[in-house]
C-alpha cells in the first residue's frame, strides 16, 4: 500500500499517522501521535481449535417474558 495515507479511525487526523511495526501475521500497524492510538486497516482473528464456536447465553444475557 505504498503512497496511501491512511487517516485514523479513533480521530480521523491523517497528518499524524506513521507506521508502527507489523503484527504477527505480518500486517502492517499504524500509530496516530494525535490521540496515541495503534490501529490496523484489516483485522484477522484465529480461533482457536480448542475452544467451541458456539456462544451460550449467560443468565444475564436472557431476556424473560
């Protein structure tokens, strides 16, 4: 993504945006030394196999009649 400014999403200033490192997936992070704030422009989560996908609702998440 050479030539692009990217502006932040946090406070949407792009003069102030410089890049901070890569992630490690390899994606490029991003810093904004107007609100001190990293970001990403693509997020990518791996579940872990461990772990079930499926969300039981809580007690406090339902919601009675």
């Amino acid at each position: 993504m050479k030539g692009y400014v990217f502006a932040c999403p946090h406070c949407h200033e792009w003069r102030s945006v410089r890049k901070h490192g890569k992630t490690r997936s390899g994606l490029q992070r991003y810093y904004c030394s107007e609100c001190r704030r990293t970001f990403q422009i693509k997020y990518i989560y791996q579940i872990d196999k461990g772990k079930s996908e499926t969300i039981k609702p809580s007690a406090e998440m339902v919601e009675t009649c």
